[in-house]
C-alpha cells in the first residue's frame, strides 16, 4: 500500500485542541489495526522546545530518546500508548538549519536555494523519514499554529505539493471553532467559513471539518457550512465540548469519521476495538468513592492575570491517570512560590491531604518551594518532589536537620558554604560556552532501586520493574544539576534513604525518608510524570496517591 498521509491544521484560534483530534484520528486507524504515526510540525524558529519559557508554550514534553518537545507529543504517547522520537517532532528551526547548512556544503550544487522547493522538500522528507523510521502505512501530520499565518506557510505547501504528487493518497482535516456568543446564544459559522476560505487561498481544500464548539452541530450548522465551505454535510464531524479529551475518538467513531477516512484513502475498513478506551472513558465519568486535595507549589502557573494549566500538563496528566485507576477525585490547589517567600507557607498553603513540588529552574521562587517542602516533612503531608522538587527537598534537609542554615544549590548561590546540590561535572563545559540548547542530562537513563525502599515497593506493586532481579527501572530526565556526592553521608546519618542511584554516572536518583518517620515523603530526579500512560498509570503516581487517599481518612 502506498504510504497515506492525513494532514490536520487549524483555525480561527489556536489551542482548540489539533492534538487531541490528530491524536484521535491515529489511535482509531491503530485500534483497527492500521500501522500509524504521528508527526508534528511546529512554525517557531527553535530547534526544540527545551529553550522555550513553559508559560509560553506549555510544559515541553520529554521524550525517550532526549527530545524535548512539543506537548501533542505527549499526547500521541498517551493515546498510542507508544514513545514518540525525534523524527516525530519538527520545527522550521530544524528546517531552516538544515537547508543553510546543506547549502553551505555545497550540497545544492549552486542552485539558488529558495522556500520552494528546498523548503517545502525537506518538510516532505522530514515526514516520510518519519513513516520510514516508525514503518507505518500511514501519517497523521499535525500543522502547528492557524490557517493564515506566515510562519506556517511553507507546511501547507507542502501538503499542497505530496497531494498533487500523491492523488489519492492525502487528505485534509480542517479543526475550526464555533464561538457561541452569550449575547446571541448559537453558534456562529463566519469564522469557519474565512478559515476554510483562507486554506481554499493556499490551493487545499479540506476533505472534513472537525467543528470545534461547546454543543453539538445541529442540522442547521452542518447545512451553512457545506453551502459556504464546498463540503459534504457528511464530512462535516460535530466535537462538542468533553468531559475529558480521552472521550473524543468515541465521538468522531460514532460519526464514522474512521470508515470515511478509510474510503477517501482507499484502505479496507476493519472495525476498531475500543472495549478497553470506553472502560477507561467510563471510568473517568463515573461518581468517584474517594477525594482529595494536593497542593502544587510551583512558579509558572500564571500569565498575566490568567492561569496556567499547560505549564505543568504532563503533572496533571500523570495525577488523572493514577486518580482514575484509583476511584479518586484529585482536587489540585495551585500554589504560588513567591507568595509563600512573601507571606510564609503557614498562611499561603490551605489543609491539603498531599503536596508536590514539581519542575523549575532557576532562583525566582526557590525559598518558597524550599519551605514548603520542609514543611510537608515537619507537618508529615506526602510529599513528591519532581527534578527541581526532589533538589529542594534536600536543601530543606540540609537546612532543618543538618543544620546547614546556608545549604543551597550552586544554580541560585555559586558561593553557599554548603552546596548541597551541584552543577554535574559533564555539564561545566557546556555552561561556560553557554550550550544550553539540547545539551543537559536528557532522555532515558536506567537506575538501581534499593530493596525494601518505598520506591522498590511502588515499582514492584505497579509490576513496573524492567528487570526486578536486580531492581533495574528507567525514567527520563532533564536536568544539569544533581546531589553532592561529598555529603552523603551526613544525610544517611540523619535518617535519608538514597533509594536509588543511576547505572551509568552512580548518581542519586530518589531520595525518601522511612515510613516509620513520615507516611510518603520522596522526590526523583527523573521525571515520571513523562511515561505516565491513561492504560498504565506511573508506579510513583500510585503510591503516592494511595498515601494521600489514606491521610484524607484519618
């Protein structure tokens, strides 16, 4: 079978949801047994995602293999249940690059290199080394941004160009929105019809129209649109507003959008098997038998006057997906760090069952997360340090039960007396010439857990061992600085437990307390929020959630 590529854009605004419709429209074709991939095309001028401030792009996801991405690709992991890569998430950084440095090589042969062809012909290349590499039947590309910008003009000559050359072989999923003005009570079509008239302008006209809006199309809204959008009423696909994202392959199945993708391509229809997605879905709808409340003290939670979800979206992910496998409502309370700096943690921080302190960097809020970690060890709240998180946690230690009223990180202060936390020696080089672009600890790195630890009892209940004989785990990472070797043993006195230590550098991977001194109290430098599935919820997310389920009762 020839290869079959879906492109997926977007329009009126951004954020309505291309991934979780891209993502949908793969894991249909998969659960039917079709071989498919996903790829994402990003218009930013960045190589990755690792560079990008999370308030202005969301949380980067974090891939097996290093790449630091795009969040839609975390959302492909978790609707495919399987890793994405490298050459599964471009950017016309990576694009751009590329073709300056290929001209510099004289690899043109002294062509006048220009945005078509040599631009649109490495996008092309980009996605078919994508099937190549995932050997799949079909790709399901998702185009970053809206309809109408300049930064993405070039993808959609591209898909303009592999539908000219491939006739047959490409379709189009157009992603608008309905608002619904409160004025006015329904909802309006003008914006759709610019958008579609603004991808009609770049030679593309959309095979289907997922309509994007808070109640389902009635027939009304489907007639406008086929009448001003050149399209069949059929291919228009109606994706009301969810209860949660997971719900939406079921929408576009009851809809048949499977089997009209299956015809306009030209491959066999099989039904897909979605018993266990609707167990999950039902599951996440039903009455929950628990609730409980974590508090998350961060410091990228706001852009102005408004708050962020997708600054910590893999976190919150990974707490619905442990949440749901535990009958529990999760009920998050975002707590600022510099509002704890300011005002103290006693005021600031409301009775919670549990608390975690997540990703960060840099000195901005760190006394405010130092705090609070303490005090979850003082107060006996669980306690889950993520990265940033597990590092301050030891400050803290270090601070109350070591005394060391100066211990710090040399990230925040190259001068404390004791740097409890220190920049990783294969990272000083990469500081003093300022690499800071795709050059920290990152990707998958394997570790040795300790028998009898809280760490060995969430791996081994969760059956979530790679190798259990000799406790091997593997979590990905993201980080340049890491615990101070020199003070180990001052800690061990002190009663933390180094639960588990990396195979490659024996660097300190967890750290806890024993449960005979608090209920849950661990941090990991790795980041497992990252490889939390909604089928397979993490092990640490587990246990920790249980400890929180369990203080809530008493």
């Amino acid at each position: 079978m020839p290869i079959k590529y879906i492109f997926v854009s977007g329009g009126v605004i951004s954020g309505l949801g291309k991934g979780i419709s891209s993502a949908s429209i793969a894991f249909l074709l998969q659960s039917s047994g079709i071989n498919v991939t996903n790829v994402k095309c990003e218009n930013y001028l960045n190589i990755d995602a690792g560079t990008i401030n999370p308030i202005e792009h969301g949380d980067p996801f974090l891939c097996e293999d290093g790449t630091e991405a795009d969040m839609d690709i975390g959302t492909y992991e978790k609707f495919l249940d399987k890793n994405m890569h490298r050459h599964n998430f471009v950017t016309m950084g990576q694009i751009y690059k590329d073709v300056i440095d290929r001209e510099r090589r004289f690899e043109y042969q002294g062509e006048d290199v220009e945005g078509i062809p040599h631009i649109t012909n490495e996008i092309i290349d980009r996605i078919n080394y994508a099937v190549k590499k995932d050997k799949v039947q079909v790709v399901v590309i998702e185009l970053g941004g809206t309809v109408g910008e300049y930064q993405n003009l070039f993808y959609y000559e591209a898909s303009r160009i592999l539908t000219l050359k491939n006739p047959g072989d490409v379709i189009h999923v157009h992603v608008s929105y309905l608002p619904t003005p409160p004025h006015l009570g329904e909802p309006k079509t003008k914006p759709t019809q610019q958008s579609v008239r603004a991808l009609n302008s770049t030679g593309i006209q959309p095979d289907f129209i997922i309509a994007r809006s808070e109640k389902p199309l009635d027939k009304r809204r489907r007639d406008r649109f086929s009448l001003f959008c050149n399209i069949r009423t059929e291919d228009i696909i109606s994706s009301p507003d969810a209860q949660t994202v997971y719900e939406v392959p079921m929408q576009f199945h009851e809809q048949g959008l499977l089997r009209k993708i299956c015809q306009k391509l030209n491959i066999k229809y099989r039904e897909p098997d979605l018993k266990n997605w609707q167990k999950l879905v039902d599951r996440i709808k039903a009455p929950k038998k628990n609730n409980i409340s974590i508090a998350i003290v961060g410091k990228y939670f706001k852009t102005g006057e408004y708050q962020l979800r997708d600054s910590y979206a893999a976190l919150m992910d990974a707490l619905d997906h442990a949440s749901w496998a535990l009958d529990t409502k999760v009920k998050t309370l975002w707590i600022d760090a510099e509002k704890v700096e300011k005002e103290g943690i006693e005021k600031v921080l409301p009775p919670v069952n549990g608390m975690i302190v997540p990703i960060g960097w840099g000195e901005r809020g760190a006394e405010g997360m130092i705090a609070a970690a303490g005090y979850a060890r003082q107060k006996k709240i669980p306690y889950l340090g993520l990265c940033y998180g597990m590092q301050l946690a030891v400050i803290a230690f270090a601070r109350d039960v070591l005394g060391w009223k100066q211990a710090n990180t040399t990230e925040n202060n190259l001068n404390s007396p004791y740097p409890v936390i220190h920049l990783m020696p294969a990272q000083k080089e990469f500081m003093v010439r300022r690499a800071y672009g795709g050059t920290m600890r990152l990707g998958s790195w394997e570790a040795i857990v300790k028998v009898g630890s809280l760490a060995w009892r969430a791996y081994d209940k969760n059956g979530q061992f790679i190798d259990k004989k000799r406790g091997l785990t593997s979590e990905r990472h993201r980080h340049r600085y890491e615990f101070n070797d020199d003070y180990v043993k001052d800690f061990v006195s002190m009663g933390m437990i180094f639960s588990a230590r990396s195979m490659v550098e024996d660097l300190v991977e967890i750290m806890e307390l024993p449960e005979s001194e608090h209920p849950f109290y661990l941090g990991t430098q790795g980041h497992p929020e990252y490889k939390s599935r909604p089928l397979k919820p993490h092990a640490i997310f587990m246990e920790y959630l249980i400890t929180c389920i369990k203080n809530s009762q008493t």
